[in-house]
C-alpha cells in the first residue's frame, strides 16, 4: 500500500509539478511614492469663518494659518499568480499610506487598501477592494453636547467595502458595474455623525488611439445616520443624505514635448440632506455641489522613475433656503504636489 501511494506520489508530481509550481509561485511588482504638497485650506473653512477667526482663532486648533505644506509616503506591493490556461490571473495588492501637514500637528494620518483581481481575460475582471482612512482630522468644533464654548478635535475613519465586475465593450473600451458599503465612524465627543453609506455606479472607458484614453463614471447613494438619536443631545438631528456623484478624466499621451502624460480630470458630487426642521435652519433642507477640477503632468525619467505633478482647485457651493447657511459652508480650495515614483525591479 505504501508502495502504491509512492508511486501515485512520484506521477502526480512528474505530471504536474512543473505547472503547480508556476501557479503556486507568483510574480512580484510594486512601488514606492513620495509627495511633497501644499493645500491652501487645509479646514475647508469658508471665507466668513476665515474671517472670524481673526476674533476668535479657536476654531484652528493649534495652526497659524489657514494653509500648510504637507508630504506623503506610500507604495504598492503586487503578487500576481498566473492560472490555467494563461488568460486567467489573481493579483492581490496592497497600498499602504501615511501622510502628515507640517503646519496642522492634528492632521496626520494612516491610509491602506487591499485588493484581490480576479482576471480571466482582456477587460474582464472581477475586484474587490478594502480601503482604510484612519484618524482623518476634519477641524475643531464645538462641543454643544456639554458646552456652547468648549471646543474638540472631530476625527473620523472610514472602511470602504467595494465590488466591480469589468467586461469588454467596442473595441479598445470597457464598462464596469460597481457596488460599495462605506462606514464612516467618529470619534468621541462626535460619535452622532456616524453613518453608512451604501452606493452603486457604473463606468466607461476608451482610448480612442494611442494617445488619447478618457472615462466616465456615475455613482449614487445614501447615508444613513445610525447614531441619530442613540447618542447625547446633538444626535436628535439627522445627518443622512442621498448623493449622487460623477467622475470624468482624460489622460493624453506625448501632447506636450518631453511630457510623457497629460491629463485632466473633474469629479463632482451633489448632496442632498434629508433633515427638515424649521427649528434648525443650519441645516434643515442644506444640500451642496462639490467640485474637483485636476490637471497633471507627468515625465518618465527612466524605465523605473517617473515624476509628475498635479494641480487641484475644489469649490464647495452650498444651497439653502437662508443666505447666510450659504455664505457659512461654501469654500474654495486649492492643492498642488509633486509626486516621484519608482518601480523598483524583482
């Protein structure tokens, strides 16, 4: 009996060993990422609140200034293992973050995502993703729970939950079906914020040649409030919405000499607040349109350094029924970097 398992053993090694172990070992890629920043308003706060500060900085918590220089580090580290047949894969990916504002000490933080890619041919693939944002400082507050003076640090963490399925269209394009669970949860004393967002989207994209590529993708969803009423006094007031929210990009190739990618990209999102209480003009009936508007450069140093940078203008419009919400929570925002990234061999 023995003998007979040896010998099973030996053949099933010699029939399959070579395959097996091309589909157990797998391929190694990644990257390592350095950004070096600047954001002109770090708080988002609106020019009214700007103004005020000059009679009570409170509100800035332990910055000067309204804008700062920031830096980022992080990378990608990619294992890819080739299946049967050579058209089917599965990479798993993981991107770790860390980024800090040397001007705003509260704003430092921690970001990843895990993501495992399922492909079994050209635009076909089957992902999901994980992503982390931890101990994101939003700005100070105050505390009306216990105070209408007292001011603290809102932070929040989100863990993002998604799925997307992406089949091939005309030639040279793709379309993708997307899903996603969000859970945004802050940190005491602002635990009424609390919410989980639930969304869904689709997206196209195409290269029309060998230089021009754009996307479109539509997203909607809502958030659900699930501290309201299940935390002290401030959570009597519902902080769900519905959103629905675009993103269009155009990356061009060898447009301008010695560049080797140009790009523009705008992504908005409108948000409507489910809240109605004449009581609570702040924020009874409020709802925004958030804009980001981004163009980039980048230029390939060699096979395995590129260096780009990107310009940022955001511009936040609130609605409501009382001009002086509107004047309150509208900001314009403006971020630009440099990022070096270079994919190390293996």
């Amino acid at each position: 009996m023995n003998k007979l398992i040896l010998l099973l053993s030996l053949t099933f090694s010699v029939t399959f060993g070579a395959d097996l172990f091309d589909y157990l070992i797998p391929t190694f890629n990644g990257s390592i990422n350095i950004r070096n920043g600047y954001d002109s308003n770090v708080l988002r706060l609106s020019q009214q609140e700007q103004q005020e500060t000059a009679v009570d900085p409170r509100s800035l918590g332990s910055m000067s200034t309204f804008d700062s220089h920031y830096w980022r580090i992080g990378g990608s580290i990619n294992a890819n293992y080739r299946l049967s047949g050579r058209n089917q894969s599965l990479t798993f990916r993981w991107t770790p973050g860390y980024t800090n504002y040397t001007h705003s000490p509260e704003k430092k933080y921690s970001s990843s995502s895990f993501e495992v890619d399922y492909s079994w041919g050209s635009y076909r693939h089957l992902k999901f993703k994980i992503t982390r944002l931890n101990d994101y400082h939003l700005r100070t507050y105050i505390n009306r729970d216990i105070s209408s003076s007292l001011l603290a640090n809102c932070n929040f963490s989100d863990a993002d939950h998604s799925l997307q399925v992406t089949l091939p269209a005309i030639r040279r394009s793709y379309f993708a079906i997307l899903s996603g669970f969000l859970q945004r949860y802050y940190e005491l004393p602002f635990t009424e914020f609390d919410l989980n967002i639930y969304y869904g989207g689709i997206r196209f994209s195409q290269s029309l040649n060998r230089w021009l590529r754009y996307s479109a993708e539509l997203k909607s969803g809502q958030a659900d409030n699930i501290s309201f009423k299940n935390t002290a006094r401030a959570s009597q007031m519902d902080r769900s919405y519905r959103f629905i929210e675009f993103y269009i990009p155009v990356r061009m190739k060898n447009l301008i000499p010695y560049i080797n990618e140009t790009g523009i990209s705008w992504r908005g999102e409108n948000r409507y607040y489910l809240f109605e209480d004449i009581s609570d003009p702040l924020h009874s009936g409020r709802s925004h349109f958030d804009l980001k508007t981004d163009v980039w450069l980048k230029k390939d140093i060699s096979d395995n350094l590129a260096i780009s940078w990107k310009l940022r203008y955001r511009f936040r419009n609130t609605r409501s029924d009382f001009d002086w919400v509107q004047e309150l929570k509208s900001f314009t925002q403006i971020q630009t970097w440099f990022d070096l990234t270079w994919q190390p061999d293996f």
